[in-house]
C-alpha cells in the first residue's frame, strides 16, 4: 500500500449550464466594445495595456461568478488480493503409488520448488492463505513451509465456496489458487449433482480458479468397502440383503474374499475377481432368525503395500423385528380341539396360519390317481426341508408321522430338520396330545424327544381318560404362559374354575432342564403343561387333546373364552421369544455415538404380572463387542418404575454390549442385552480416489486452469490480471475566490486602468 495527494481545481458557483454560457457571452462582448473603444488609441503599448487590464479585470469577475476551490485528495493505493486454498482434510494424508509422499507433502513441495513465483506474488498480491476441509481457517506462508497436518474429518466444497462469496464479497480477488485432491465428502440429496453445485458457486465468485491436485502416478494404493445399501431393519426369517461397492485403487487381477459377519461369526462370503476395473459391486444374504438388534461386518483381506487398511471393513447394526408369526399347524385328524385352536390362530391378524389336516396318507388306496383327487397329499418335502426356516413356529397335534416315514418320505429325516429348526435357528416348537401324539405317534427315541420338555416312553404310554382340572405348579404360577391375570390371586382362582379336561398322555416324567406349569391330577401327577429351552429355540408339550373345553364350555356356561385366549396368546408368545415376554429390556438413547458423547441408558425389569418391579438388584456390564474388554461395570437398583438409568461417555470408537443380570433374593431373574456404537463417520477413506474431474471444471467454468503435481516452475504458465486500485481516505477544499486579496486584487487592477485611461484623457 503506498499513500499518494492528489490536487484538483472544481467550480462550485453558477452551476447552471445556461447562466454560465451567458456569463462567457457577456464577458466576450465586454471585451469587444473595449476593444472598440480603444483600437486608435496611440502608441500601441498603451491600447495593449489597457485591454490586458480589462482582460484581465474581467477574467477575475468571470471566475468570481464560478467560485473556484483547489481540492485536495489523500488516496491509497491498494493491492489486488490473491487468495490461497489448501485442503487439509485426512484424505491428503495418503501416500502416492509407491512413492513415499503424501498429497499434503506434495503440496508443501510445490511451494518450496516455487518460493520465487510466491515471493513476487505476495509482492504484487495481498495474498491470504487458508486451509479447509469443511469450514475454511486461516494460515500462513511459514505454516505452509513448515507442513499443514491433513486431520480434516470432511470435505465440502459447497460449504467452502459461500464461505468464500461472504468473505471477500466486498474485495477485489483476482484469482483463487486451490490445491486439493477434490474428493467432496458431503452426502446430499440423489437429486442435487454434487460438481454442478461446486461449479456454479465456483462461476459466482467471479474470479479465475487455478486449481492443482496430484498427478495419476500419485494415486494411493487401496482396496476400499467403499459403500453399502443395505436396510437398516428387517423381518426375522426373511431374506436380508446388502449390496457393497469395492473400490480397488493401483492392484489388478485380484480374488478378493468378501466377507459377511455377525459378530464373530462369518455368515455369508463371495469372491470378487477384479481384474483391471476399479470399482466392483456385489450382493451378500442372509437369513436372520432371532428378533434384536446384531452388529454385523463387511471385511476384505488387507493387501500389501495398502496406503489406508481402515477401510477395508465396514460394521453397522441392523435390527431385526417379526412381521408376522408365521405357524405352521399340522393336525392328524379333524377334532374339536383342532377346531378351536385352529379358529383361534386364524382371527389373530399377526397370525400367518399354514395349516394341514392329514385325511389321507401314502398307505391309503384310491383307484383314482392324484390329479383326479380334490384331497391333496401331504407336501412333506417341501415343507420341512425348503421352507421350515421361514416359520416361527411348529405345531404337531395329535399327528403321526409313522405313515410317512418310508423309503421315499424319509419322515424321520424331517424330524431332524426340525430339531435343527429349534436348537439351532431359534424356532419354536409344540405338540399336543390325543391318541396319535407322543409315545403313541411313534416320537420316543426320535429327535423329537431330544428337544420335547417331557421323556417318552419306550413302547406305548397310556391314556389317561378320567375328567379333571388341571393344577398349577409353584413354577407356573410365575411363569407367562399360565399368566391368565395381571394379580396373583385372581389367576389362581381362575386356573381353580376353569372347566375339566377329559384327559392326557401319560409322559413318564419331565427334562431335567424342562420346567412343568401344570399337572394333571392323577396318580403319578403326570406333567400336562411343560416347557423348555432348547438351545436357540423353545418347545412346549401340551398332553392333552381337551383344552377347547376352556372355550366352548366357559361360552355354554354363560363365561368367556378369553382365558382360552389368552393362555394360547401366552403360550405363543413365549415360543417365539417375542420381547415383551423378557422381564429384563435394556433402552439405549440411539444406535450410534460420536467419541466422548453422553450414551443414556435405561434398564427396565418387570414382575410376573408384567408390572414395574422395584428393588431389583442389577448386574450391568459394558463391553467390547470384538475383544470383550470391559469399560463399564456398574451396579444398581431399580425405582418404583421398575427401572434404573445410568449415563457415561467413552472415547474410543467400536461396537459395544450392554448385558445386565436381574436378581432379587430368591435368586436370578433374568438378563437382557443390547448393541451400540461409538465412532466418527470417516468419509475421507471411503473413496482414496482423486477427483480431478472436479478441479478442472471449477478452472473451466471460472476462467482458470488446472494443473497437476509436482510442478517445478510455475512461474510463466498462467497470469493473474492485476489492475491499478485506489482507495479515497481524506479530502480537503481550499476556496480561491472569497477571500479578502482577491477583491483587492480585482479592485486594484481596475482602479489601475481607470487612472490610465484619465491620465491619457480617455473616458
């Protein structure tokens, strides 16, 4: 900047254009009846003073009439601005191919290889110097020299580019010089192009961009989960997919497994060929079979000389809920217990029913061949080996499977798909009693028996027939399924009322691990309720074919059938493992943290009557998902609401299990778990690629240039204009024509003529 005066003379009287010009008119004739009157006068000096005088005299009136001021002016010269834009995000952190020099470093090298071409131009330029990643910061040449650290989280061009129209809205930049790799990290609306947007606002700012990213031969070296679509719930026993893109930067012709895990455990996998293309998308699936919210992992192998292994996977959550319970019901025979329960299942509209009445089997002889019939056989295969998974729940009443079990059925076969339908996928299963169930269906020694609550006898059990109540146990007056009421003792006297049953299969005795809610009572107090977690899954035994008396007979006496109802809602409920069955629900605020942010937690535990429990003593454990170490233990009771809350904050990213352990006096209650996360969003690994495409359309669109690095000599290869600037910082007027020696300047050279003119004789 350098200050300069600057002087002007301006006319401040008379600013009308007509009475100045009659003024000039008036002077001229003036002057010219002067010059009338004189011309003979003799000798000539004397005529030529005298009209000098007039002329002069004359000239002085004139420019009293125009008021003449000298005004003076302090002006600043100014520079033209300059503005330097270096991205500082951690995607500039990545080495080159198989150099050893990151983007930034490139950068860096590019101001020390061009310190002359900086020096004239911070002699020419008022250069400012910024660094960004999403909102711009200021900087300095000597922290460019001295290495900008890339930690930047986010890149936004966008965002950077209105930074830039604000701040230097009211300045004369003359041109932007960027340096990036261009990778925009914002993720915005399918419908907004992303280098539409950068460009346009790039055009408004109304100054040439020259723009600068590293050349091809510095691409980084990586192999990327770059993205994945996938939802972020879904149905259990449903099919769930995911479509995952893989970024494969410098390597080609690879197999790269990729991997699908829950947890620990590896579900689903497929190999990518990849050739000499960079960008690969696959589809992994799966089938979830338990309700909850699980981690699950996309990962690839680490290859050698990989500039960034942080993307090489990728974990999120997914919760899996129930769309419908879907039950399959397979009936022996038609019976009015069948009918009941069937009815029952069919007006549940959370229910989907598939249901199968056996009414001919393979032995039966018809002289009419199967097309003719309007009875169908009994789809074995397809049942119980291509769609078992995608059922909740199983139930046998009162079935046989003996007539199934040949060469070319392979029934028993199937009773093994079953019981890995139960132990191992989570599924429920049910059978009730009548003369084909149990021992007398021919399930003892069976892989049935290995998961039923009840043992089997070795030949044919007996039936009892005489007609009875059934009697709860101490465990079923605190079990669900027998919860017929919210208060204790009003289910007690409901289970003392309800109608007789007219028998059950007499079972030699319960699993170890089974747990019996009801007897029948007669002798040896056989088990006619029991049930039993067996492995993933849940099974009951009902043995007996008579519980539609608690509804036909509580409706012809003038009742209700909803203790029917609702024991069958109960028993259903519980052998699909849905929630609200689990006394102990852990709430977490949301899924995912950011790094040192509050997590809210919330343990609710309810009573057998499914209200608030208070002063529950509980045992809450936080953990690694991956390495199990701890980094919260806390303990504590519940309130009044039946709940306990507690609060903290981890600074360590990963996927973390809340587990906890209810217990009270008599012993433990029950636990519950949940899936949470803490980590940062780290766009800038995604996709290690260089965006020059980017760059060269913000140089193109704004009048610039793009250039690639290292560049050696800048200096000659593009030009910035730089026109004069002044900046007005005082004025001042000085008046020429109201002071006191002006009038006596005109009054003498007047008073001088006319002592001429008489001491000549003229008039």
């Amino acid at each position: 900047m350098e200050n300069l005066t600057q002087w002007n003379l301006t006319f401040t009287g008379l600013e009308s254009f007509g009475l100045r010009t009659l003024v000039f008119i008036t002077a001229i004739a003036v002057l010219f009846f002067s010059w009338s009157s004189i011309k003979t006068i003799q000798p000539v000096f004397r005529r030529i003073i005298l009209f000098s005088l007039r002329l002069a005299g004359i000239l002085l009136i004139v420019l009293l009439l125009f008021q003449p001021h000298m005004e003076q002016k302090e002006v600043l010269k100014l520079k033209n601005k300059v503005v330097c834009l270096l991205d500082s995000s951690k995607s500039m952190s990545l080495k080159g191919g198989e150099t050893n020099i990151t983007r930034s470093g490139l950068v860096k090298d590019f101001f020390m290889d061009n310190e002359a071409f900086f020096k004239e131009l911070q002699n020419s330029f008022d250069v400012d110097f910024l660094t960004f990643s999403d909102i711009p910061a200021e900087t300095s040449y000597k922290d460019i020299e001295a290495g900008i650290l890339p930690a930047g989280e986010d890149t936004d061009f966008a965002q950077t580019l209105k930074y830039l129209q604000q701040r230097y809205k009211d300045n004369n930049v003359k041109a932007f010089l960027l340096f990036s790799d261009g990778k925009d990290t914002v993720e915005r609306a399918e419908n907004v192009n992303t280098s539409d947007l950068i460009s346009n606002l790039a055009r408004e700012l109304s100054a040439p961009f020259f723009t600068f990213a590293p050349a091809e031969n510095m691409e980084a070296k990586d192999i990327a989960v770059s993205s994945i679509s996938y939802n972020s719930f879904t149905f259990a026993r449903n099919p769930w997919k995911a479509d995952i893109t893989i970024k494969v930067m410098g390597y080609n012709n690879l197999k790269l497994p990729v991997t699908l895990k829950e947890g620990n455990d590896i579900i689903s996998t497929k190999a990518v060929n990849t050739g000499s293309e960079q960008e690969h998308t696959i589809t992994l699936s799966f089938t979830p079979y338990k309700i909850g919210t699980f981690l699950y992992t996309v990962s690839i192998p680490v290859q050698p000389n990989e500039a960034i292994t942080e993307n090489n996977q990728i974990s999120f959550l997914v919760k899996v809920v129930r769309d419908k319970i879907r039950i399959m019901h397979v009936c022996g025979r038609p019976s009015w217990d069948e009918r009941f329960l069937r009815q029952t299942l069919k007006n549940d509209p959370n229910i989907d029913l598939v249901s199968f009445f056996i009414l001919r089997t393979p032995n039966d002889f018809s002289n009419a061949s199967n097309d003719e019939l309007s009875l169908i056989p009994f789809p074995v295969d397809e049942l119980f080996t291509q769609v078992l998974n995608s059922f909740d729940l199983v139930i046998f009443q009162n079935f046989d499977y003996r007539p199934y079990d040949s060469s070319i059925y392979r029934f028993s076969y199937y009773l093994n798909n079953i019981k890995t339908f139960v132990k191992d996928q989570g599924g429920g299963f049910l059978m009730i009693g009548g003369d084909l169930s149990f021992t007398q269906g021919g399930y003892d020694g069976t892989a049935i028996e290995e998961i039923l609550p009840v043992q089997l006898r070795s030949g044919t059990d007996r039936t009892e027939t005489t007609r009875l109540r059934a009697i709860l146990t101490k465990d079923g007056l605190q079990h669900p399924v027998t919860a017929l009421d919210t208060n204790n003792e009003r289910n007690i006297s409901i289970w003392e009322n309800l109608p007789e049953l007219d028998g059950c299969n007499i079972t030699t005795q319960p699993q170890t691990d089974s747990v019996v809610l009801a007897t029948y009572p007669t002798q040896g107090t056989p088990p006619l309720i029991a049930v039993r977690d067996t492995g993933q899954g849940r099974c009951m035994a009902i043995t007996t074919d008579s519980l539609w008396r608690w509804n036909f007979l509580a409706v012809g006496g003038g009742g209700s059938n909803r203790h029917y109802m609702k024991f069958w809602q109960n028993s259903i409920k519980w052998l699909i493992k849905d929630p609200l069955f689990n006394p102990i629900h852990i709430t977490v605020s949301k899924d995912t943290f950011f790094p040192e942010e509050e997590v809210q937690v919330s343990v609710k535990v309810l009573g057998k009557n499914y209200q608030p429990w208070e002063g529950v003593q509980l045992d809450i454990d936080v953990s690694n998902e991956f390495t199990g170490k701890s980094i919260l233990v806390n303990r504590g009771i519940t309130d009044s609401d039946g709940q306990y809350k507690f609060n903290f904050k981890h600074e360590e990213e990963g996927f973390y299990i809340i587990k906890t352990i209810a217990k009270n006096d008599s012993g433990e209650i029950g636990q519950d778990h949940t899936v949470f996360s803490i980590m940062k969003t780290d766009k800038e690994f995604k996709d290690t690629s260089i965006q020059r495409d980017l760059l060269m359309k913000i140089a193109e669109v704004s009048g610039g240039k793009y250039f690639n690095l290292p560049q050696k000599d800048i200096k000659g290869k593009f030009s910035i204009d730089n026109p004069p600037i002044t900046k007005l910082v005082g004025k001042k007027q000085i008046s020429l024509w109201d002071n006191w020696y002006v009038f006596i300047f005109i009054v003498s050279i007047i008073s001088f003529e006319w002592w001429i003119r008489k001491r000549g004789g003229l008039s």
